[in-house]
C-alpha cells in the first residue's frame, strides 16, 4: 500500500489545487493580488493558497499508510498537534495577511519545541566528537539545537520560495532523499512519510511549474521546510548508521540560503537580518537569464519558468552526495564545504 499511500496524496493535493484555483479565480479566495511589488514576479492575480493542497494530500497519504500498518494513528495524531501551529500562522498569512514576523517566528518554535518533547525529535550527536560528547553531558544543548533547526528551516524554505516550481520541486529532492535512507536502513515509518510528502508535492507543481496556475504560499513552504527537517532528524536520532551530516546536507541549500541571506544583509548592508530584498541567488539567476534571452516584462512568465531548474541543479550538489554517502561523515563534510564554495562563487559571479 505504499505506492496507493503516494498516488492518493498526489492525486488529492491535485484536485485540491484545482479547487483552490477556481475559488480564487472566481470568489478571490487565498488569491494575491500585489502584482509588481517587492519580490512578486507573477503579473496577474494568483492563489497563494497551495499549501492547503499539500497539506490535504499528504494527511490523506498518511492515514491510509496508517491504515495498513506502516505508520501509527498515533503519530499521525502527534505529528498533526506539532506542525499545527507553525502551519495555523502559515494559512492565516496566505489567506487574510498581516501576521507579525515575529508571530511567525514564536509559531516556528513553538511547534520545534513541541517536536522534541512529543516526538523526540532532539539532537543527540552531530558527529563531531568534542561536540557530541558536550551533547551528551549536557542534553539541554541539543535541545536549544533541536529547537533552532526545526523553527528556521520552514522560513529557509519560505525564503527559496520566489519562482515557480523552485520551493516544491527541491522540496520533492530532499523528502526522496530521505525517505530512500530510510528505506536502506529499514524505517518503514520514515520511509512512507516521506514518500507521501513527494506525491503531495508532486500533485502541487502539476499547476504550479510551469505554469504557476498556483502558489506554495507561506502554509507550504513551512509544511515542506518542518517536516523534512523533523524527518531527517528523527532519521538520524533512530539510526547510528546514519551520519548526522546526513541531515545538513540534504537540508542545506535553504539551509544555507538563509545564513548567507542574513550575513549579507546585517553584516555587509548594515540591515535587519531578515528584510526581505531582491538580491537572493535565484533572483540573481533570473536576472542573468532575462538578459541572455532578451526577455521583456511581457514575457516575465516564461522568464520564472526557466529560472527553477538552474537552482533545481544547485540543490542536487548537496543532496546528490547525502545520498550517495549517507553513512560517511567525512565523506558529506566535504560535501558541505564544496556546496558552500561552489554557492559563493556562483553568487558573486552572477552579482557581477
């Protein structure tokens, strides 16, 4: 029942695309309307309401892999309470907007906080020796850890999140990636979770690349961003074999994306840390690639399109490696420092 757990999960989160889609065509709902500004490169009023989608297929996917044994109506149940209120702000900033940043952020670590104590989803070890050795002696630290990682990834998502297909199809890496070192070391539980998580999403960018019929908005991004960081380091902390290099580097493209984004801004700028601008990497590529087909705003839709599979290529330099050497902590060390070099000079290069 593991392939109907997917279809399912993908075949709903498309039909609730096309749902959404037709509400927020005909009666406005989840619909954004701020063409032209600050960030939006969409030029025509669109639904930003996909994380519903996604969402619904993927509890749908859930409960029926529960069903037959490879997950618990349990955790499901847990999982659902944890993610609630991380996920309640995300819906209520795509639907109705206005949300405080840092409302936004206290939801992230309430439901981080909530994921170590329900799920036990703390860092014990992060495979360097001194380090693990002060984890051990002083649990609290992995937790404060634990806490940071699973509230900052869903922001990090949100952050990649500026062209279609862009957030969701990286998404659709990391959750493959972890769900296929799952299934090497036999976490059945894991393994499903993430495998419905990739139908969810892949239901999502039918209508969502190339087209962009529809958005991940801020409830997607969080719900791909906290549980692919929850299911990685559940992963890590049930399996030694695992490296918990694993974990960063499958995660580390939005990971990173978010350091390097705030360094830049508060160090280099002078600025919040978190104001938001135009000068990410993948905007970076979209300029680059305007001026090498001679695109005009008119044709701006076909410009977002051909933006997404460039950083698609980015993100596959650390998760390709995760895969490959899940179990070798040198081995996605050096991974990790590759990614970051190769990230930089591509930064500057197209900063240039």
């Amino acid at each position: 029942m593991i392939r109907e757990s997917i279809a399912l999960a993908a075949l709903l989160s498309w039909l609730a695309c096309v749902l959404l889609i037709v509400l927020g065509q005909r009666w406005g709902f989840g619909l954004d309307e701020t063409v032209g500004e600050l960030q939006k490169k969409h030029r025509r009023p669109t639904a930003r309401s996909g994380g519903l989608a996604i969402v619904t297929g993927f509890a749908a996917g859930a409960v029926l892999a529960a069903a037959h044994g490879y997950s618990t109506p349990r955790f499901d149940l847990q999982l659902a309470v944890v993610a609630a209120p991380l996920l309640l702000t995300g819906v209520w900033e795509d639907l109705r907007r206005h949300l405080s940043p840092p409302l936004r952020a206290a939801a992230g670590v309430l439901s981080a906080l909530l994921a170590v104590i329900v799920l036990g989803a703390g860092i014990d070890r992060i495979g360097v020796p001194g380090v693990d050795a002060l984890l051990h002696a002083w649990p609290l630290l992995g937790v404060v850890l634990s806490v940071v990682g699973l509230a900052a990834l869903p922001h990090a998502v949100n952050m990649i999140d500026g062209f279609h297909g862009l957030a969701g199809a990286v998404g659709v890496m990391i959750l493959a990636a972890i769900g296929y070192v799952a299934f090497k070391v036999g976490d059945a539980q894991i393994m499903v979770l993430a495998g419905v998580g990739v139908g969810a999403l892949l239901g999502f960018l039918f209508w969502n690349w190339p087209r962009g019929d529809i958005f991940l908005g801020d409830a997607g991004a969080y719900f791909i961003g906290f549980v692919a960081a929850l299911l990685a380091t559940l992963l890590v902390r049930r399996h030694a074999q695992v490296s918990p290099w694993f974990a960063l580097a499958v995660l580390l493209y939005p990971s990173w994306e978010l350091l390097f984004s705030v360094y830049r801004r508060r160090v280099l700028r002078g600025r919040p840390g978190m104001l938001a601008d135009t000068l990410h990497l993948h905007h970076l590529v979209h300029r680059r690639l305007q001026r090498a087909l001679h695109l005009q705003a008119q044709h701006e839709r076909e410009a977002n399109a051909h933006t997404a599979p460039y950083l698609w290529g980015l993100a596959a330099f650390s998760i390709g490696p995760a895969v490959l050497w899940w179990d070798r902590g040198a081995w996605l060390a050096a991974s990790c420092l590759a990614f970051v070099v190769v990230y930089v000079w591509s930064y500057r290069v197209l900063l240039r």
